[in-house]
C-alpha cells in the first residue's frame, strides 16, 4: 500500500482527537490494527481502518468497554446481525443510565436532615442518631406531604449551628414537659401543656406549619410506633404518654 493513501498515527490522532498511546494501545489489545507499515515499519492508517476507529470512538463515547467494543464490532460479515448486536447493547445501557438516573433522583429528593453535615458533625450534634439513616421511610410515608416538602426545603440550608440550636430547642421544650410530670402535674395542667406548646413551636419554627390537628396527629404516632415511644421512655419512664396527653389537651385549650 502507497505511504501517500494512508495516514501515520499522528495524524490519525490529530484529527481523532486521541493520542497516540491510546491508538498504540488498541493495537495491541487487538482492537485497531493498521493496515500497513512504512518502510521504516511505524503503523499506517487506511480509510477503512479510520471508519473503524470512528466506531469505536463512539462506542467509548457511549461509556462502553473495551471488551464490550470488541463483541459489538465482532459482525461475521453480516451487517444486520451487527446492527442487532448495536441495538441491544445499546438497550441495555439506556437501560442501565436509566436506573442510574432513577437512582440520582432518589438522592436528591432525599437531601434532608443534615446532609449539610460531615459525618463528623452529624455525630457532634445527633449522637448515636443519624437522621439520614431514616430518609427513605420518612420519605415513603410522608413524601407527597406539603409538610415533607417544606421540612427539606428548610433544613436543606441547614448549618452545624442551626442544628445545634435546633436540638437544644427541642430539648428545652422535652425538659419542661417532663419537669411537669416529675413534679406530679396533670398532663392537662399549665405546666404541662404550656411545655407541648413548646414543643409543637419548635417544630412549627424549625420544620413545618405544625397545626394544633398535625401535632396530635404526631403524638398518636408516639405511641403507635415503638421507636418513638423508646425514644421518649428512655428520657424518662411514662414520658411517651405523658406527652401524648399533654399535646392532646394543649390542642383542646387552643381549638
């Protein structure tokens, strides 16, 4: 073959936009192989053999392997069959972007409590307690509330220090209650109630509108779900209940 109808690699790599160990490279894996060599014996490119680079460039744009390039541009001869083989690989990564894109949606949609926080500062400020750990339940259950959607909007912007202050909040507000029970006062005393009013305003402040109906609704879950009642049981025996009946009572002193 006539060194003046070929290509050296330079030049193919120029107008490839690849270097030339990427081509010396698919050359020895067997996936590009030149046509010719000069006298000289450095490797000549053809027209055919840059139709086939051209191919495989695309394959690697798509993401796909060396090996899966080999297997799609492995035809017989038979141009359907290749066109086949193209189309059903193709399918499959489509397929596979897909889930990958289903899965970077997930991420984002669950972008809640301290994900601002390194795990360093997610251990300084909740403890043993991770709150991302619970997102995809949070979500599953209460996702297509407007409360979900405002509680992410908030915290998303969320800083160490906003947390800080938060959990204090909300700690104060526990305190009270259970100083009122502790003191033997009714869960329908002043003590009592003024304490769930305490911490129905904490999470209208730091999460989302809390109504006085949302906020009973939430201590019937108190109850209802065994870890929230072990959270509340832990701080002190009974405060579960106490709660529970403190919040209802607060919400019939302001319906």
């Amino acid at each position: 073959m006539d060194d003046t109808e070929t290509l050296t690699v330079g030049s193919v790599a120029r107008l490839a936009g690849v270097t030339v160990r990427t081509l010396h490279h698919y050359d020895e894996v067997g996936l590009l192989t030149p046509s010719g060599r000069s006298e000289a014996g450095y490797r000549r490119y053809a027209d055919a053999d840059l139709d086939r680079l051209q191919r495989i460039l695309f394959y690697r744009e798509l993401g796909f392997g060396l090996d899966e390039i080999r297997a799609v541009m492995t035809d017989g001869g038979d141009p359907v069959g290749h066109l086949r083989r193209q189309h059903a690989m193709l399918l499959d990564r489509i397929g596979r972007l897909k889930r990958m894109a289903a899965a970077v949606e997930k991420a984002m949609e669950a972008r809640t409590m301290g994900i601002n926080l390194t795990p360093e500062e997610r251990f300084e400020v909740f403890g043993d307690f991770d709150p991302s750990e619970h997102e995809a339940e949070v979500e599953e259950r209460w996702g297509d509330s407007e409360a979900y959607r405002e509680s992410k909007r908030r915290t998303s912007s969320y800083t160490k220090a906003d947390w800080q202050r938060i959990k204090a909040q909300g700690q104060a507000a526990v305190e009270q209650v259970v100083a009122a029970m502790k003191a033997g006062k009714p869960a329908g005393s002043p003590e009592a109630m003024d304490g769930a009013e305490a911490h129905r305003r904490q999470i209208d402040e730091a999460f989302y509108p809390c109504s006085y109906e949302m906020h009973v609704g939430l201590a019937e879950m108190y109850l209802a779900d065994p870890r929230f009642t072990a959270t509340y049981e832990r701080i002190a025996p009974g405060l579960a209940q106490y709660l529970h009946d403190a919040i209802k009572a607060n919400a019939a002193r302001n319906g």
